[in-house]
C-alpha cells in the first residue's frame, strides 16, 4: 500500500463545529472584554463526559450544531456528518432504513446524549435529525469513557430537551419526490424551575427510489426541574416509521461496469452491452412485499446534582425497546460474478426478518475539583451497566423466483412469504457489560493532562446456551500544552476493545476481543480575539485480534492473527468575516487491512467546505445564501482469495441554500447534490452497488416565536 504523503493546507471552517468551549477574548489595547460567540460545546452528557473545552483536549472532537446542519440542508443523520474531517457519512450511498458512517476507515457506533442507541442489525428505529440539536463526533478508540467500541470513534446526538430561554417554532416542508413535512418545537415555563417541551413531527415521503416511501411520526416530550445546585430531565420519545428500503442492491453488472462509474479486476461481461443501465431509482423488489416498519420507545432521565461547589454527582438512565418489520426481495449475489445474464435476466432472494431490541442502561458518576499543591484536578469517576436483548426471527431464501432487471415485471409472492410468520425463531441474543472508570483532567500552568482507565466485564451469548465472557482493561492518555498566541500542540493515545463470539479452532479458547490503539499528534489554534479556529491532526491506528490474513496457512484453524491499520491526516478549520462565514475540512487516509490491501468503500481523501453569506445590516439585512463542496476520491472493495477488485469512482457534490428571514420567519431553500450528480457511495466485490443521493430540494417556512 501506498503511504499517504503529507500535506499541509490551511483550513478554516465555519459554523459549529469547532468553536465549542471559547468563550471570551480580551482586547487589552482598548481595556475591553470582546465577547466570542460559541456555537457548539460539550456538556457533561456529550461525547467526552466532560466539559472540558475542545481547545483543553487533546483529542479530535468535531460538533455540528442544528443551525448549521439545517443551514446546510442535512435530512438525516448521515447528512450531518457530511462536513467533517475523517468522517463518511453515507458509506452506503442513500439510505432509509439506517446511518452508516465510517470514522477513520472503522465502523462508528451511534449514542444518543451519551448512552449507546444502536445494537445489532435491523432491530431499531432511525433517529430524525429535527430532534437533535446537535451531533459530536469523537475521533479514536472510546473504550476508556464507554467500553466495547470499535477503535474509529463515536457519533453521540444530543436531544433537544426542555430547559430555560428556549424559542418555539413551527416549521413547514415541501421538497422533491413529495416530501410534507411538518414540524413543531414547543417550549413552556410553568415557573422558574420548571420547564417543558414538546418537540415533534409528521412527514409523508416518497423517495428517489420508486416504491420506496420514508413516512414517519415522531413525538418527544422532555420536562425539566432545575434549580441553583440540581438538574434532572425526563426524556420520552416514540418514533414510528413506515418505509422501504432504498438499499437495492443493484446487481454490479448492469451498473455499467467498465464505464467511469466503476472498474472490475477481472474483466466480466456487463450486461449493459446494449446500452441498457440501470438508475438509482430502480425498484428490483416486489411493491406488494416489500417494507421497512419500524417503532422505538426510549425513556431517559438525565441528572446532576451540586453537592458542594467542588463535589458533584451525575447520572444518565435509559429504557429503550423497538421492533422492526423487514420485508425486501432482491437480486442475488454469492460472492462471485457475474450474476445477472447478457439478457439482464437474474434471480433473486427473499428476506423476511422480524426483529426486535431492549436496553436497559445506566451511567452514574462523581466529579470532584480539586487542587493538590500546582495541580488543579478535575475527577470523575463512575460505574455503568447495560443489558440488551436482541431478536431477530427470519425466513431467507434464495432463487425464489427470476426477473429482468431492466423490465422487472412481478408475480405471486414465494408461498414461504405468504403468510408473512417467520420459518426460523431464533434464539434472543443477550449482552451485558458492567464498566468502572476513573478520569482526571490535570492542569498545571499550561499544561493540560489527561489520564483515563476503565475497567469491562461483558457476557454475551444467546438465550439457552451458556454465555462467553470477556474482561477488558483499556486506557487513555493526553498531553496539551496551551500557549498565550492562542495555539495548543498536544500529543495522545488511546485504546478500544469489541467482543467477538466463537472458538478459535487452533487454542480451542474463546476468541478474543478485538483491540484497537490510537497515537494522535495534534494542533489547535485560536488566534486571541478571533472567531478563527484551526485543527491538524495525525492519526495512527492499530486493530489487532483480527482474522487471519489470507496468506496465513501454516494453521488454518487459528482466526486471530490478523492486524489492520489506518493512518491519515485531518484538518478542520472556520472563520467568521464580515458577514462571511467559511469552513473547509480535509482528510488524507491509508488504510489496509489485515489482507493487506484498503478497507472496503472507504476513500483516500476527503475535501469537503462551505461559505455562507448573512448580511448584517443595510438593504439586504435578513437574506441569507450558501454553497458547499463535498469531493470523495475513489473507494475500493477486495477479494483477495478470488483475486478481485472493484474500484467505485470518486465524485464532487455542490450544495446550496439561500433564504429569508423576517422577525418571526424564515423562509430557506436547501438544494443538496444542486447538479444532480450520478454517483455510487460504494460498489462489492460480491456483486452489489449503492447510489448515491440524488438532489434533493427541499423548500421550508418557519414560524419562530
């Protein structure tokens, strides 16, 4: 593999997503205190557990606050991702029936104001972005805050929940393949520590793939108790949503395989020989069986309490259950190719599966400032509980019956389907991880440390049989040192750790977890008295405990001697001018895996920006406009037994908005992928491809008040 050359840019982003925890600027000269606006900041609750300012930690941490992810037209969670270093938001192209983001070439868990929110595969609902009022992104292992994780990082949504000062909307949409949506946030103070707030939704949808709805209602009432030393919220949300798949699985072959779209190694016949192809609209399912249903009911009280003004307690607790009613017929692939024939003829497979999860989790902790002698501490240290149950009841079948992929014409469903029960119940799938953890953020003069340790006990199996247990210790470390010209080299390492179930065939053991290592190098810098925020940041990952590696024959039977890694440069960076605000995000990755060759649909680089206009005064006061670049180089998929490889062509995206806005409305345009750029998020070695978004127009009336 080619090492990734080292390039310095100068980035400068805008928006949200690093100026959280900078507050305030003195002007000397003048005697004056300048006010820096903040726009994104971590709480206690967020991805750190801590408050800690992002130019104190030395790790990567970026936040897009609800402003600038619906200034920049984000319909979905993914969306919200699209703006940041290191990060890719629609792995998978355009999606309903989840977020798949990918943090440094590694799968991304997703939480939700700081518990984990999504287990397994299929068994959950979808989060809606009007319900967040901001996303973090922690970049690198977690396990030290959080314990069982992939070592790529975190994706943490933060709630919109009741609480003092909150302005009430009404929101209206109307875009592109028949989108309604209505939208309202509504905020009351029964008395000075009391507040509610009722946030909700209703929207019917097409999408851009035909028979594929995305029609959702969600409802999310939070009440709040605050006083001078105590906080405690209480969070419910039920969320039901009735849609399809946008996940096609468009057969390889009649995506124009050996056109600019995608390149095959070996060559094989493409069944576009004719000049047929397929569209990303393309519908290869059956309209009377297909779906995706899907509904959740989440329960979360979030607490803290001041017992002196150096010892406090903080809690989080969740209930969480939902069930998903999968139905979906697709074109069959097995790893080989090609699979459809030069008349476009192929066969398909059926899926039934009827899911279901429930989690019960628990986070307490203590914080505790203190000096000892120069050292100024902040400790916290907690325990953790979750207990999640899984279910998923199926019928799969393949080669059920054939269709055209260019005319597909539907007949009866398969006589297994009828009757839409599942043929196999299987067992529930049982995990329960106890955690406890000890943090201390030390500041001495200007330096900033960091330690953290935690120790994991997770049991995981299925109900019946006799669970597998795995202990894990991991920890964390940072250095940072904060000059007075507003720039902060640091330096830090962290560790992950991810249960996998199984036998080693060779030792006979419990296979064990895989583990993950980070080195980051870093610089933050603010200028003194400015709204300019710059971050550079390299990365080295190492995940071990892997499987083997292709060319390891001498013992066959042994399955974790495989080591994968991932090395990159990132930049983030925002400015405000006048009434200018600009961002540009840039990443550099190499990646490979433990077959030596780069992690599947994951690009090389990233270039993503985008500058928005809002005039502050005279006759254009109240208008507002923007434009943003996404740019993905090219992503590969590898099968190194078969000797394989498919290589998805990069792409480069336009967005815009532009709008008005009086006292109480704001009437806003968003056009995401404004030239409606034919693209491919990834296509497999196995045979499959995943379109991309096609614009989008969305057009939105607010009322605020």
């Amino acid at each position: 593999m080619k090492k990734a050359k080292i390039a310095v840019a100068f980035t400068v982003t805008l928006g949200g997503a690093m100026l959280a925890g900078l507050a305030v600027a003195a002007n000397q000269a003048e005697g004056k205190i300048e006010e820096v606006v903040v726009t994104g900041e971590l709480s206690r609750f967020g991805a750190t557990k801590s408050a800690t300012p992002i130019l104190e930690t030395a790790r990567s941490i970026s936040i897009e606050i609800e402003e600038m992810f619906r200034e920049k037209g984000a319909l979905t969670l993914d969306d919200t991702l699209s703006y940041s270093a290191g990060v890719v938001g629609d792995t998978f192209g355009f999606s309903t029936r989840g977020d798949f983001p990918r943090i440094r070439g590694f799968d991304a868990a997703e939480y939700r104001d700081g518990q984990q929110v999504l287990f397994g595969y299929y068994n959950n609902t979808r989060s809606d972005v009007y319900m967040l009022e901001q996303v973090e992104i922690l970049k690198g292992p977690a396990s030290v805050l959080y314990g069982k994780g992939t070592p790529g990082g975190i994706v943490n949504a933060i709630s919109k929940v009741a609480g003092r000062g909150k302005s009430n909307e009404i929101v209206v949409d109307y875009g592109e393949s028949d989108r309604k949506q209505i939208a309202a946030d509504l905020n009351f103070e029964l008395n000075e520590s009391l507040f509610v707030r009722l946030v909700g939704l209703f929207r019917d949808s097409g999408t851009q793939v035909d028979s594929v709805e995305d029609d959702s209602v969600v409802f999310m009432p939070s009440i709040t108790f605050q006083n001078e030393t105590s906080s405690v919220t209480a969070i419910m949300e039920y969320v039901d949503r009735n849609s399809g798949t946008a996940h096609q699985f468009l057969p390889l072959e009649g995506t124009g395989c050996g056109s600019s779209d995608v390149e095959i190694s070996p060559a094989v016949i493409c069944t576009n020989a004719n000049g047929q192809k397929l569209q990303a609209s393309d519908f290869m399912g059956h309209p009377g069986f297909d779906r995706y249903d899907s509904e959740s009911s989440l329960f979360s009280v979030l607490g803290n309490h001041l017992i002196t003004d150096q010892l406090s307690i903080e809690a989080v607790v969740r209930y969480k259950e939902a069930e998903v009613d999968y139905r979906q017929a697709w074109i069959d692939f097995n790893g080989g190719l090609p699979r459809v024939d030069a008349n476009g003829n192929a066969p398909r497979t059926w899926y039934l599966n009827d899911a279901s999860s429930e989690q019960l989790a628990v986070d307490f902790r203590v914080r505790w400032a203190l000096d000892t002698g120069p050292l100024n501490h902040e400790v916290f240290a907690g325990v953790s509980y979750q207990d999640v149950t899984t279910d998923a009841d199926r019928t799969y079948l393949r080669s059920q019956d054939v269709i055209n992929i260019y005319n597909p014409i539907n007949g009866p469903i398969p006589l297994p389907f009828v009757s839409g029960k599942p043929l196999y119940d299987a067992p529930e799938s049982l995990t329960e991880q106890h955690g406890v953890y000890l943090n201390d953020q030390i500041a001495i003069d200007r330096w900033k440390i960091n330690i953290g340790l935690r120790y994991d006990d997770v049991r995981a199996g299925t109900r019946g049989s006799s669970a597998q247990n795995d202990y894990a210790l991991s920890g964390s470390a940072g250095l940072l040192y904060a000059f007075d010209i507003g720039l902060s080299p640091y330096v830090s390492w962290a560790e992950s750790f991810e249960p996998v179930l199984g036998t080693d065939g060779f030792t006979d053991q419990p296979l064990k977890p895989r583990e993950g290592e980070q080195v980051e190098v870093g610089i933050k810098y603010q200028p003194p008295g400015t709204q300019t925020y710059i971050t550079l940041a390299y990365f080295d990952i190492e995940e071990s405990n892997l499987a083997n590696p292709s060319s390891l024959v001498t013992q066959p039977n042994s399955q974790q001697e495989g080591v994968g890694t991932s090395t990159g440069y990132e930049m983030e960076a925002e400015t405000n001018y006048g009434d200018f605000r600009w961002e540009i995000n840039i990443t550099l990755m190499d990646t490979e895996s433990a077959d030596n060759v780069a992690f599947d649909s994951v690009p090389e680089k990233q270039v993503s920006s985008w500058l928005s206009y809002r005039p502050s005064e005279g006759a254009l006061q109240g208008f507002k406009a923007g434009l943003g670049l996404r740019y993905a180089s090219e992503n590969e998929s590898n099968n190194v037994t078969a000797n394989a490889k498919v290589v998805t062509d990069g792409y480069t995206l336009y967005d815009g908005m532009i709008g008005y806005e009086l006292e109480n409305w704001d009437l806003t345009l968003n056009l995401r992928n404004l030239t409606n750029e034919e693209y491919y998020g990834t296509c497999l070695v196995r045979g499959d491809c995943f379109p991309g978004e096609e614009r989008s127009a969305v057009a939105r009336v607010a009322f605020r008040y």
